[in-house]
C-alpha cells in the first residue's frame, strides 16, 4: 500500500472542523469545548485507571448511595449542576423478512438498517410490509415553529400508499420511533428541555463567576400511541423520565432506554473552608429521593424511577460530576407498561447492544458531554469503562466491567459501532489521540498550514472581495493510533481483555501518522477499519483467535468511508466522500470492494455523486441507507442533498458548490458479477439560487429515510412519501 505523504497541511471538511480566524478558540485555554457544557479535563489522568478491576461496580445497599454522595460533595468534588450524556449506534445485513402486505400474498421488505439482527433500533421510518409509519420533526419554517407529526400510510395492493392517520405532536424535540406491531403500538422517543438562568456557584474557586445557563429540566420522552383503532393514531400514554438519552433498542416487545441523570446539587456545594460540623449540617437534609431520577406517567405526580438498592456504585470512580445512568425496560405489550430499572454511578456516552446484552461505556475521571462531544479535548492517558449488563425482558442483571484504553471518538453517531459481541467476548476499536479533526468549529474544504511560518486564509467572492485572515496558531501533533481489544466475562474478574492490536508481537498501528479512525465494521471473525487524512486506507483484520488479532490486509484510495456494509461475504460496500490527493473533500463516494482474498483487498469500482459540499443521510445518522437483498442483486438507496451550481464563494484556490436537489440515489450491487451500476436518482425537491432555508427546514437531508417493500421503493422526504417501482 502506498503510504500517504506528510504533508503541512490539514485538511479539514464538515466532518473534520477547524479553528478558523476569529471562530478560534484559544486552544492552550481549552479545557473541553468551545462553547461547550461541563466535561472533560485537559490534565492527564492516573495511569492506573486502565486496571480493569478498577472498572467494577457493586451493588448499592439501602442508604449506601446517598452517603457516597454525600462523601463527595465533601471532598469538594460533586460539582453542581446537570451536565448531560448521550450516544448512540451496522453490522449484518436484516435477512428479507416475509409479511402481508395490501392484496400480495407474501411480500418481503426492508426498513431501518440495524446493528445487531433482531435488536431494532429507534427511526424516523418504521414498517412491517404492510403500514408505513413517519416521524416529520418539529422545525422553523422562517416565521413559526412546524410542530411535529406522526403519520401512518396503508400499502395497496398495486404498491402505492393511502393516508391512514396522522397526529400533531408538537415542538417537542423527537428523534425517532419504534414499532411494535404485535402490541399495536407506537413507541415515540424525544428529549425535553428548561433552562435556568445564570446562577454563582459558591463552593467553586471564583465564585463571584456566574455560571449557566443551566438545564434546570432535562427529561426523556416516551409516548404511546395506539394503533388498535384502524386508521387512528391514539395518544395513550405519556412518559417523562429524568435525564439526557444515551440511547435505546428494542427486542421482540420489551424496549430498553438508557439515560444519565445529574441532579441538581447546587444548594449542597460548600465553600472550600467549611468545617466538618458545617459540611454535616448542611448535608443533613439531603435525601436519596434528591438523587434518583423520578418517571412521570401523564399528569401523575412524579415517582422515583428506581431504589437505590436497583444501582451500584463505583468505588474508583474519581469524576468531579455526580451523574447516574439508568437502564430502563419496558413491556409495550403490557397496558401498564410493565417495567424495571438498574443504575450505576458515572456518567455514560455510548450504547451497543446484542441479543441479550447491553454494553454501556462511562469514565471515571470526568463527565460525558456529548452535546459537545465533537469538540471535546480528552485527557492525556484516559481509558474507558464499559459496563456489561444481561438482558432477558424485563430482567436486568450485572455481569461485570473492564476497561480500554483511549476513547470511542467524537461522532457520538459512530461510538455503538466501535463495538461488537461475537461468540461471547466484546470487541472494541480504541483511539487514543486527545484531540480530533472534529475540532471546534465547520469550515468546508479549508486546508490551513501547519508549519513553521504563519497560516493564513483567503476567503474570496466573484464579485472581487477578499478576506485574508490569520487563524490561531494551532500544533498539529499526529494522531495516536487506533487499538483493538477484546474482552471476555470471567467469572469474579468482570470483563478481562485476553487479546490486543498493536501488541508487542504484532505493533504495526492501525492507521499512519495524522490519521484518524472514521468506520468501523465487524462482521463474524473479521473487522473492517477505514482511517484518513489523505487517503482512504482500510484495514481487513483477523479477529477469529481472540488472544491472537492480526492484520491480514490493506487497502488504500482516494477520499474515505464513513460507513461500510458487507455485502455477502466478499464483498464490501463504502460510504463516504471522495477527495483530491491532498485531501480536499469533493462529493459522495460509493466504492465496492473485493475482499475475497483478506490478505489483498481491492477496489472494483466506485461512483461519485455531486461536487465539494455534496452530502448524504449518513453524514448525520447510520439509518441513512437502506440495502434489500432480491437473490444476488442487493438493492441499495442512500439520500443525498447534491451540490453542483458553482457559488461564488471561494476559499484559497478551492470552489465551492450551491445546492442543486435533494434526493434517493438508488444503486444495485450483483454479488455473483462483482459489480456496481447506479441508477436516476428520485428527486424531491430542486433548489432554487438561494436555497438555504429550504435546506434546513422541512428539506433536511438529515431526516430523510427510505424503504424497500417487493419491488416498490417508498422515499420520505420533505414531510410526505414517494414512491416509485424499483
């Protein structure tokens, strides 16, 4: 493979964002983000924090919880206020699935791309073959707020689509749904959220420094709308759970929603002096019930969502934050919405989930903040948690924990991914470079310099202005390389790691110098791993001998995948952005991959959709593609917003590119000939010379979803269904 050159230059994209000019921060200041809440600290952490047995939690017995709160609020470490936590989550391709759909007698579909067969995961496009159901977020219009919808679309015979209900939800945030049709239900997640004004927080150095806003309410939607009345979206049952979603999954009836919550310690903090007898007094009213997050059930009062003997506790953890996170279950197919909860202390970024496990990642030496994850500075030396829980309805076990080293990344869409089960043990893909290319601020196809001398900007438009602007020294260290680690349950031990790559028998790194981990893939007894900077090299690697993880192969070209699916078993499709030899990005690119021969992966052929700017679903969400297998054809469709008016705005001696129309590029791969054909596009929308309020409104490529039923495909965008034969 040849190895990309080192040049001077970073090259940055919307994926990969810089410090530009007066949208700089002061990097040597930065603690965490630009900008961003509460988190991570710039200073190195113990390096004892990678042992694993470190990682362990153990059950809380009544009163327990609330004393190692208390303990910390002493040590003067129980920083006040709600710091918020998130994540999220592509391996196997969903099997077609047989169902009965309009006058067909049996037609097969395919809906939301999962990570795990038969672990569903939440979606803005839901359907059994037969309903099709559309989640239309809430968004500015340019003078008002367009509530979000929920609607429902009935499969005729012929293929096409008939309205069957829909229902106004409000200007409450909504990030997907669920369908159980079993249990004739909706499921429909979201996140609420008040703010507080600034407050002074008196137990901080500097106190007379206001502090906030803060979310003063941060709370977890559920709703439960009926489908038992046909064509008629019910509203019947509403649910508020405190804290910030981490993520969710569903398995057969029973869904499961991970939260962190931070409750409000702020009339706790004491001031550095306080006496032991002052620390008491002031402590002595606080009660667990302060601590736990609560669930609302429509206008009922508030309850406790859990006990405190339902969580554990983290003896090590050494976080300045008290956050809880909170794995709840709940029956859809119950009417009460039968349910159980567990907890542990720490905060937590990422969910992955397997058939009857859940993994939750957390740290203990600082808070999780992934609203502003993508800016977020990580300590020098940290490691990461991950908490193993089994599943079986409703019941909720704690099998153990261990560590890694590094962290998941900054793409909270991408963390699930760096995970996955196979025959028992967890794989992880680790990176341990503090900072990113997603770093603080969007600056499309800037290169800055890197070198000795001053990097300097020139931003210019046709009409003969120009703009030379000097940006903050930045010093571009290369990027640690990526690290493979397998861990196993051992009984009395938790999870204990019993393989590595790099090691010291096999300590080529994963990836070159400035390089970054962006897809990661594991498929069965490989793993698939795409770095840039330059170029797109991926990694084919062994991972069928636990103890003993090898690299077979490599493969280097042009641009790079986002995202990668198997596609039989050898071949693998791509998703990504092309980009020159020097790393400016140009539109999005669809490679196939040979990878028969793991030892020699190859490129057979590659397309490329748009100009410089040019995007697609799978820049903001996995679930922006839909593949359906028909025999040896796989039938592919991805949703792109495609760049190609030339705009006047040019930046060094790169140009850029306007909208031109949103819409399903369609492809089919044929697994027996090895080839990949593109098919015309289904448009929904062509932009006019201005088109930016359209683009971020009702037409957000973002929100666009897609659907496959028999030879049919079903395309939502811009709030309403097309539809089309294949």
């Amino acid at each position: 493979m040849a190895k990309p050159s080192r040049s001077s230059e970073l090259i940055y994209s919307p994926r990969q964002l810089i410090v530009v000019a007066s949208m700089a921060c002061a990097g040597a200041a930065l603690v965490v983000a630009c900008g961003g809440g509460g988190g991570a600290s710039s200073s190195s952490a113990p390096a004892e924090q990678t042992k694993p047995e470190q990682a362990e939690l153990t059950a809380s017995t009544p009163g327990e919880l609330l004393e190692y709160v208390k303990t910390k609020i002493k040590q003067g470490g129980a920083q006040a206020g709600n710091v918020t936590t998130t994540a999220v989550n592509s391996t196997g391709i969903p099997a077609p699935v047989a169902a009965a759909a309009g006058g067909d007698s049996a037609a097969t579909f395919s809906g939301t791309r999962l990570q795990e067969l038969g672990v569903d995961e939440d979606d803005l496009v839901k359907t059994d073959g037969t309903m099709l159901y559309a989640l239309t977020k809430s968004y500015w219009s340019g003078t008002t707020t367009v509530p979000a919808q929920l609607q429902a679309q009935r499969r005729l015979s012929d293929g096409q689509l008939a309205a069957a209900g829909s229902l106004t939800l409000g200007a409450e945030e909504r990030s997907g749904i669920y369908l159980a049709s079993a249990a004739q239900r909706v499921a429909l997640l979201g996140q609420q959220y008040s703010y507080n004004p600034a407050v002074i927080d008196p137990g901080r150095p500097g106190a007379s420094v206001p502090i906030g806003p803060y979310p003063s309410s941060q709370k977890v939607s559920l709703d439960i709308v009926s489908l038992q009345v046909p064509d008629s979206l019910t509203l019947a049952k509403r649910i508020r759970i405190d804290g910030q979603l981490v993520g969710s999954r569903m398995i057969g009836n029973t869904l499961y929603l991970a939260s962190t919550w931070s409750p409000n310690l702020f009339k706790y903090a004491l001031p550095a002096n306080a006496t032991a007898a002052e620390q008491d007094a002031l402590l002595a009213s606080l009660s667990t019930a302060e601590i736990l997050p609560t669930v609302q059930i429509d206008d009922n009062p508030p309850m406790p969502l859990l006990a405190d003997s339902d969580c554990y506790v983290q003896a090590s953890n050494a976080s300045p934050q008290v956050q809880i996170t909170t794995i709840a279950a709940f029956d859809l197919s119950s009417l009460s919405l039968q349910r159980s909860s567990r907890c542990f202390v720490g905060g937590s970024e990422a969910l992955y989930m397997s058939p009857s496990n859940v993994y939750l990642t957390s740290s203990r030496y600082y808070s999780y903040d992934p609203t502003a994850l993508a800016n977020t500075v990580f300590p020098s030396g940290i490691s990461t948690d991950i908490h193993k829980f089994g599943l079986q309805g409703l019941s909720i076990s704690y099998k153990g924990s261990g560590a890694v080293p590094g962290h998941l990344g900054w793409n909270k869409d991408k963390l699930a991914y760096r995970m996955s089960e196979y025959q028992g043990d967890l794989r992880v893909l680790s990176f341990t470079g503090q900072t990113g290319w997603a770093f603080p601020a969007p600056m499309p196809g800037i290169a800055i310099s890197t070198g000795t001398g001053t990097p300097t900007v020139t931003v210019s438009t046709s009409s003969g202005t120009a703009i030379s602007a000097t940006p903050t020294p930045i010093t571009a260290a290369p990027a640690s390389p990526a690290t493979l680690t397998i861990l196993r349950e051992v009984s009395g031990k938790g999870l204990q790691a019993v393989g590595s790559l790099p090691n010291a028998q096999r300590p080529a790194a994963l990836g070159h110098p400035g390089e970054q981990v962006y897809a990661v893939q594991f498929v069965g007894p490989r793993a698939y791993v795409v770095t840039f900077r330059q170029t797109d090299p991926l990694y084919v690697l062994d991972v069928s001998n636990p103890a003993d993880p090898k690299t077979l192969g490599e493969l280097s070209m042009p641009g790079f995948s986002d995202y990668l699916y198997p596609i039989g078993d050898q071949l693998l499709l791509g998703v990504g952005k092309d980009a020159t030899d020097t790393g400016f990005l140009g539109g999005v690119k669809v490679a196939l991959m040979d990878v028969s021969d793991p030892t020699k992966p190859g490129l057979i052929s590659s397309v490329v959709i748009g100009k410089r700017g040019s995007s697609s679903t799978l820049d903001y969400t996995s679930h922006g593609i839909n593949v359906f297998q028909q025999g040896n054809v796989y039938r592919i469709a991805v949703p792109v917003r495609v760049h190609e008016t030339v705009s006047d705005l040019v930046v060094g001696p790169q140009t850029f590119y306007q909208p031109t129309y949103q819409g399903l590029q369609r492809f089919e791969v044929d697994s027996s000939a090895k080839t990949l054909q593109s098919k015309a596009p289904l448009k929904s929308i062509e932009y006019p010379a201005n088109p930016y309020p359209q683009t971020y409104g009702l037409f957000n490529v973002a929100q666009d979803r897609s659907v496959q039923i028999g030879s049919m495909v079903h395309y939502f965008s811009g709030g309403r269904f097309i539809t089309s034969s294949w």
